[in-house]
C-alpha cells in the first residue's frame, strides 16, 4: 500500500453539518492532569455527521441497515470521476464523456469538495440528477462516493437519487474529501462502526494506488 490520502473530515465541532443534525461533541469525563487515574472522553455525535455512509434504510422502507451488509462491502477497488467542471447539477450527458469501469466503487469529484472547509453548510453544492443516478448504477458500482451531504438538492423532498441508489442496495458515501485525490484507479476503503441497526455511520475513508 502507498500513497495513501485520507479523505475523512476532522470530526470537530466546527465541522459542516446537514440543517438541523447536531454538531459532534467531546466531553472530557476524567483527565490525569486534573489528578485522575486515567483520561477518559465523552464522543457525542449524530450518525449522519462528516464524513459517513448512507444505507438503504435512511431513504426506503424495509430497506437495508449496516449488519446486513459484509465488512468487505465497504473497500475495494474504486474509481474516480473528475466533474470538478460541473456547476450545478450532473447529468447524463456530462457522464457520458467519462470512461467508467464496471464494479468499482464510484467517487464523484466536484466543486464541493473545497465547500466541505466551510463550518457553515452550503446550499450552493453540486448535485446528481436522478437520471444521472441511474445511468451510474448501470455500472453496477460497488458504492457510490460524493463530496457534500446529499446527492440531491438542499430544497429535495423527494430524495430522488438517493432513492435510487437504496433502491439498488447501494451504500453512498458522503462528504468524502477529495480535493487532492487524481482521477482514475485507486483503492477505497470506508469503514463504519459496526453498529449493525444503524440506518448510516460515521466512516473514517481512505484511498490509496497500488
């Protein structure tokens, strides 16, 4: 393994949250330079917060949670697409002009990716149209990752790429840091707390080339 880039936001209470989640929070419950035995933390945090991945369950009924997915569902060979050029919204067409291989897990590169420096949430980031959601799952990705809260719109209801993704079992990763990773074939690994009836969870991800 080299060149490794980890793409994980600080957890930090000045991190960007989506309108309405808490921000994470550290207690300090014992400290040895307060004359404790030992140190100890209080780590508060909504299992939405930074860097995370979304499954099924947070946008469908019945739809899947973290213990029924495999450990080794979440790494493996990935791919990235550079649409740092988009400004509004991806589309098919934009797509169509990227070599995309099959059974790779997915990350989209854009102009969110320095937006995720802000404390404050942005509500100007890229999104991904819900046919362009579509014409990547005919890729059969192993994932999908991006670099902001939501594949969709600040003003969705519908959450229509995201259905899509869940409707397909497919985790997406969010808030992925990006900014400094190449286009093109590398390795990905997002790896959740393993609390198995959690609908997402934070992730600490990592890319690296072989």
């Amino acid at each position: 393994m080299k060149n490794v880039i980890d793409i994980t936001l600080p957890l930090c209470p000045d991190v960007p949250v989506f309108p309405g989640d808490p921000s994470p929070t550290v207690e300090l419950l014992s400290s040895i330079a307060q004359g404790d035995r030992l140190t100890a933390s209080k780590l508060e945090l909504a299992a939405h917060v930074g860097t995370h991945v979304d499954l099924p369950a947070h946008f469908v009924k019945d739809g899947k949670i973290l213990g029924d997915y495999a450990v080794e569902r979440f790494l493996g060979p990935a791919w990235v697409l550079d649409l740092s050029d988009v400004q509004t919204e991806i589309r098919p067409d934009r797509l169509a002009g990227e070599a995309i291989p099959e059974k790779r897990h997915l990350l989209l590169k854009t102009r969110n990716s320095p937006l995720l420096q802000d404390p404050k949430f942005r509500e100007d980031y890229v999104h991904l149209a819900e046919d362009a959601a579509r014409y990547l799952l005919a890729h059969r990705p192993l994932s999908i990752g991006f670099d902001y809260y939501s594949l969709d719109p600040a003003d969705s209801t519908s959450f229509a790429a995201h259905r899509q993704c869940a409707e397909a079992d497919l985790p997406v990763f969010v808030c992925l840091a990006l900014r400094h990773v190449p286009a093109g074939d590398c390795w990905f690994a997002g790896l959740p707390l393993q609390v198995p009836q959690l609908e997402g969870a934070p992730v600490r991800a990592i890319i690296w080339h072989a």
